[in-house]
C-alpha cells in the first residue's frame, strides 16, 4: 500500500506518455499518479498535451453535459466540512426540506431545453430511507422521465442494495456518490460516516446495473498524495463519471478560509485523472471559475465533459456562454452513457479522433 511521505516520486517520461496511456499496455503505478498532481512545472503544457491527446483519442470532439437538481434542501445530519447544508454548520442555507416533484419535472425541462441529457436528483441527507422518503424520490423520477428526452440520476447519499434496485427499476441509470478525496485525508473532512460505507454504496449501485459517477473535490487542504489516492481508488473501482470539483468555500462551513486552488494547479490535476482514467468522462463540475478566463482550457487539460446550470447552492457560469464555448470549440453533446466510438469498438480510433465535418452543440 502507498503510503504518505515528504519525497514526490518522479514524473514519468512525458515523451510517449500518451502512446502509453492509450495503450493501456502499462497504466500509471500510483507513484507516477502522485508525481503528476504534484507536478508544478515551469512549462506545464507537455503534461496539458499529453491529457489532450488522450481525451481526444477515446472522446473526440464529444463532451458529455449533465445537470443537477435539490430535492431535499438543508438540514443534512452528516458533518462534510465543504457542505452548505450540514446541520452541524451555521450558513446561509435554511432545511428547506422536499420539494414537490413539479419542481423537479420543471428543473428537468429546463436542464433539457439547455442541452444537459441528464438531471441528477440530489438530496441533503445520509442517505434516502425506505418507505415516506423513498416513496418521494420514486415521485421525483416520474415526473423527470415525464419531461421525455432526458435522463434520470440520482444522488442520495449512504444506500442500500435493494432500494438501489428499487430505483434502476423505476427509471434511475445513473448514481452519483463522490468518495471526495483521498483515502488518507477523509477522516480530516468528515467524520460521521466511514470512506468505505461509501465505497459500499457504489458498489452496490454497480451490481444492481447503474452506471457509477464517482468522483471529489480538490483544494481541501489535502496533499498531492491523497489526491492520488482518490484517482487510484476510482481506477480499481472502475466507475463510469467521474465529476472533478474544485472547493468553493462556503461562509459558515469548516472549510469556509481555504484558498481557492491556482488556475495551472487546476488544470494540471485535471490532466492528472485523464492520464490515470483514460477511458473515464472525467467532467468538471463545481468551481471551475477559479480559472477564469482559462474554463475553455479544461478540455485542453483532458476534461471531456461538463456541469452546466447552477450547483445545489451556490451559481455555475451562465449557460448560455457555456453552450458557446462548446460551440466555438466544436465539440457536440454525446448522449449519457454513450461509448464514444474508441471505446465501443478497439479498431474505430480514427473515427473518434477526426471531428465530424459541421460539428455542432446538439
């Protein structure tokens, strides 16, 4: 097992790094993971390259967008020391409670009308209880699966097998259920529940046929080691999402003084999990402005999808400038869950890699 110490291993040899990667002949010991988040070079682009180059071998000019929606505002018993609706933090946010499932067939008609394929039902909770509560996220899926043309995710904290299998059977593709950082660095963030009752959640999800979006938030204080850590584990998990998030640091939050991380830092991390996941959507989601002027650069540094709407409590860039920047880029919307043709087919990376003539968001 890896362990934490003050050396950084050395990067690996950046020239054929991509070739290697795509590959898949040799994927990245945790020691060549560690050196890339804690890379900080003079000339950061080889590694940005690189990560560009494997995005688009295995995604082309094909992004994936998704939104999100909060069913259940405030008032969470868990103390996640980055979360505007803990109880155990005075915020701004007020225990609003459900919302109707109207609310939510309209956030779903609204995310689909803006280009988003997918609408993840979110819940301030530990996790969503059999009976009363289950009973109001089934509602919730209806009304989403009404709107047509748009599918049903769900984040709901801790699960348990069998209402997991309760929900894939009402309509539910995909659960969300972040591991938020390394395994080293989880105790300092939360302590009211245990890193692997999440991982048992995950794998939960996965046995009853979802698709897993797994992934964290970087700028917690955490080291370049536990950000590696989270990376490998989600390797050996081997999860379908990947969301990157930045910290934004909330007024009233445990985590309310962190500095927010430095643009290159950002990307370079990004760069990290494409290097470490080849074959994942890794997909940006909170904090992004702390790039900038530097957002479209993302996809430079691997990323292959985005979040766009607002978040659960705080505002994401205008979706309108979002859809322009993937216009200007050419890169078009794949639907969720679609394997881009390098991934579904071993001989078809020529077709994933060339855009298509008239690329367009749609």
């Amino acid at each position: 097992m890896p362990t934490l110490s003050d050396s950084v291993p050395s990067l690996p040899p950046l020239r054929g790094l991509a070739a290697r990667v795509i590959a898949g002949d040799a994927p990245l010991s945790f020691d060549e993971v560690h050196a890339l988040f804690a890379a900080r070079p003079a000339d950061p682009w080889p590694i940005l390259l690189a990560a560009d180059e494997v995005r688009r071998h295995f995604f082309g000019n094909e992004v994936h967008v998704c939104s999100i929606v909060n069913a259940k505002v405030g008032g969470c018993p868990e103390d996640c020391g980055f979360c505007s609706q803990s109880a155990h933090f005075k915020t701004a946010v007020k225990a609003d409670g459900w919302v109707a499932p109207e609310v939510v067939a309209r956030a779903a008609a609204e995310a689909r009308g803006r280009g988003a394929l997918a609408l993840g039902i979110v819940t301030a909770t530990k996790g969503v209880a059999r009976g009363k509560e289950l009973d109001r996220v089934l509602a919730d899926v209806a009304a989403l699966r009404a709107q047509g043309g748009i599918e049903a995710h769900a984040s709901l904290g801790l699960m348990s097998r069998t209402d997991l299998q309760t929900l894939f059977d009402a309509g539910v593709t995909e659960f969300n259920h972040n591991l938020e950082t390394g395994r080293g660095w989880f105790p300092s963030v939360v302590t009211t529940h245990t890193y692997d009752e999440r991982i048992e959640t995950i794998r939960a999800a996965r046995a009853v046929g979802m698709r897993t979006c797994v992934g964290g938030i970087l700028g917690m204080g955490e080291a370049p080691f536990h950000r590696a850590e989270l990376a490998t584990t989600l390797r050996e998990l081997d999860v379908d999402e990947v969301p990157v998030n930045f910290l934004v640091s909330i007024d009233g939050t445990a985590l309310q003084k962190a500095s927010p991380m430095a643009p290159m830092e950002m990307l370079l991390a990004l760069a990290a999990f494409r290097l470490t996941l080849p074959r994942k959507n890794v997909f940006v989601c909170a904090g992004r402005h702390h790039l900038g002027d530097l957002q479209s650069l993302v996809f430079t540094a691997g990323a292959s999808g985005l979040m766009i709407g607002d978040f659960l409590t705080t505002a994401n860039r205008n979706v309108n400038d979002d859809l322009k920047m993937l216009a200007d880029l050419g890169l078009r919307i794949r639907p969720c869950g679609a394997r881009p043709a390098a991934l579904a087919a071993p001989g078809a990376a020529a077709a994933a890699t060339a855009a298509p003539d008239g690329a367009r968001v749609a």
